[in-house]
C-alpha cells in the first residue's frame, strides 16, 4: 500500500476532489451560465424560487434551467428547499463579488480557448495558446490589438489586483518627497495618474512597449497632465536597452511576473545601471508564498499557467525567494518589505549596495 504521508484528507473528499478537477471546464461553464442568463440574480431578488418560475420569468427553456440548477447543486452554488432554489455563500460570491466576477470573466475570455493548449506550451516553453487571441509572439505585443470584450477582461483583471494596492502605496511612496518617478511597465498610465493626482509637483515617465504608451497618452491628454507625465518607448527584452538616469524612484508594479527569472536578472542589472546612491527601487508583487488566505495563492497558482499558455510561456506569479535571490545577487540591498498591500501584494524598497 503506497504511504500517502502527511496527506490527511479522506478517501471520499479526495475522490470527491478529484471529481471536481475532472469536470472542472463543464462545471465553469454551467455557473457562469447561472451567472450571465439571470438566473442566480433571480433567485437572489426573489430569495427563493422554482424552475418553472425561473424559466417562466426568464423566458428560458425549463429543461436547460433545471440541468444548470442541478448542476449548481454540485457546485454548492444554490440549494433545494421544498421544490424551490435558494443561493448559498458561494453562489453569492459568483453573482456580486468583483474579484470572482474579474476571474471567471478573465478565465473565459482570455484563457478559455488558449488553456486547451498549456500541455504543447509547458513542452515547447511557448504560449502555445496564444494563437486562440492573434498573432503575436507574446501577449503584451497584441495588448492594444486585443478584441474590445477580451481586451476589457485582461486589463480589468490587471488592474483590480494592482488598484487595491494605490490608497496603501502612495504615501510610502511620496514619504521621501520624490521629484521624479520611472514606471517600467507602466500600462495604460492608471498608477502615473494617481502620482501625479497625489503630488502637484511630481513628475513620472512611463516606460512601456508602443502599444500600450500609446493608450497611456491618451489617457494623459484626457487629464491634462501632458506636462508631468511622460512616455518613453521601450522593449527591455532586447538587451541593448538601458534604462535612462536621474530619477529618485523606479517603480515596477506586476512587471516583473512578465519575465523568466533569466531576463529579471538581466532586467535588474538595468534598474542597477541607471539608479545613483540615493534612488529606490521598488517592486511591487504578489508571491504565492506569502498569501494569508488559500483562496489567493490559488489564485496566483492558476494566473501562473496563463503566463505559461498565454502571455509568453516562460514567467510565472513567483515564490518571494525566487525574486529575493536575484535581488542580492544583482547588488541591491533591501531597505523595506511591506507585506499584505492591497489584496495580495508585497512591496519591496531596494537601493544600491554601497561599495
Ligand atoms: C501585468 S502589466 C502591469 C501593469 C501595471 N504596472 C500594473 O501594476 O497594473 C505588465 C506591463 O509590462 C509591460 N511589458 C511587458 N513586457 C515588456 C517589455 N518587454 N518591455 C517593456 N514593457 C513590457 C506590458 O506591456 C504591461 O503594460
């Protein structure tokens, strides 16, 4: 008999586990078709319902509202009473929370279709699945050119992570009085706007590839800060890019999970160039090892295979120790860790090591 160890889960909840897992792509599609045909909403306004009710109220098909109420029954999403539907917990989170709405919109449309690839993308170290949304070599090189519904899901599931983090962030941040601030990977401008919001002084240059500075200029125009934000052009996959000089902080929020850890190295020799004694880099990351709740790191372990399936099938949401490592191997010492920023961020200050 094999020795499962320190596994102390029961032979019926691992099977039923195991049963989750095979069906996972079915059941997903049966709660967002809970969610988006009205159905949870409707059994959330009135408490309590039938299926001949719902379907009636719904205009929809008796027989396709019952399989997917029953199938909700699996999912733990609803429950029966006396012939009538009733929402538990989790159904709840499926019909109003913003960050389950953000992941399951996100699942199906930007990764839905390219997934069935990650097997050919974990062997040929390529996102395979990537072709599902356009020709590009990586994601960020279609960012811009995404269909307008797919785009919303990626960027909105961008941001939500990263937005929650601005409120604790910026007086960190702005604690040393800083004059001018580099935001690699800076997007769409939505963490330049805020800084610039923040401080009537500052002034931030946003480094992005074109696709992507393009939207963050006319996001810049709309505010009126044309004279405080700026945008540079850059691709710092390709080696002969440097990072320019003369700025007090350079920040990189979610950037570096675009990257193998062999060009985060190369990319933090870069940062190291360009900074002078008294410049603070920061980083701004969520690391699977030091989430507070089960449900974040799974989170972040799943956004992993996307990078593999999707984005450009060599980085990953990291272990802190991945990134701690090069950090001291590259010259930097760490000043500050914040742990816990926003939803699931750490934040970490590094300057130059003395010589
Ligand atoms: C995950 S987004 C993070 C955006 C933003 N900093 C935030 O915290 O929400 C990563 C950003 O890095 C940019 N990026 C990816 N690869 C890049 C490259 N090779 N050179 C420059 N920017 C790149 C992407 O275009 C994208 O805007």
């Amino acid at each position: 008999m094999k020795d499962f160890g320190s596994d102390k889960k029961s032979v019926i909840q691992s099977n039923l586990d195991a049963q989750k897992i095979a069906f996972a792509p079915v059941m997903f599609q049966a709660a967002k078709s809970l969610r988006n045909l009205g159905i949870l909403e409707y059994i959330f306004d009135h408490s309590k319902a039938s299926i001949e009710t719902i379907a009636s109220a719904l205009n929809l098909p008796v027989y396709g509202v019952k399989v997917l109420l029953e199938a909700g029954l699996s999912l733990e999403m609803v429950y029966l009473r006396d012939n009538e539907f009733i929402l538990t917990k989790t159904g709840y989170f499926i019909l109003r929370d913003k960050m389950t709405n953000i992941n399951m919109d996100f699942t199906q449309d930007v990764n839905y279709l390219a997934i069935n690839h990650l097997e050919e993308s974990i062997v040929n170290g390529k996102p395979e699945g990537l072709k599902e949304l356009g020709n590009w070599p990586n994601v960020y090189m279609g960012l811009s050119e995404l269909p307008e519904k797919i785009k919303k899901s990626w960027f909105d599931f961008d941001h939500f992570y990263s937005d929650h983090t601005f409120p604790e962030i910026l007086p960190i941040l702005f604690a040393s009085n800083p004059k001018n601030i580099m935001d690699v990977g800076g997007n769409t401008g939505k963490f330049a706007l805020q800084c610039a919001k923040y401080d009537p002084t500052v002034k931030i240059t946003i480094l992005d590839l074109p696709g992507q500075t393009k939207m963050a200029q006319k996001n810049i125009i709309e505010n009126n800060l044309k004279d405080r934000i700026f945008t540079k052009d850059i691709n710092l996959l390709d080696d002969s890019n440097t990072l320019p000089k003369d700025f007090d902080i350079i920040w990189m929020s979610q950037f570096i999970d675009c990257f193998s850890l062999e060009e985060i190295e190369k990319i933090f020799h870069k940062a190291h160039d360009a900074m002078a004694e008294n410049t603070s880099f920061y980083i701004l990351e969520a690391f699977w090892d030091l989430q507070k709740f089960q449900s974040s790191s799974y989170i972040l372990h799943a956004t992993s295979l996307y990078f593999t399936a999707v984005a450009n099938g060599n980085s990953q949401m990291f272990h802190s120790k991945d990134i701690l490592k090069i950090i001291g191997k590259v010259g930097f010492v760490i000043d500050e860790i914040h742990e816990t920023v926003g939803v699931s961020h750490t934040l970490i200050k590094c300057k130059k090591k003395a010589l």
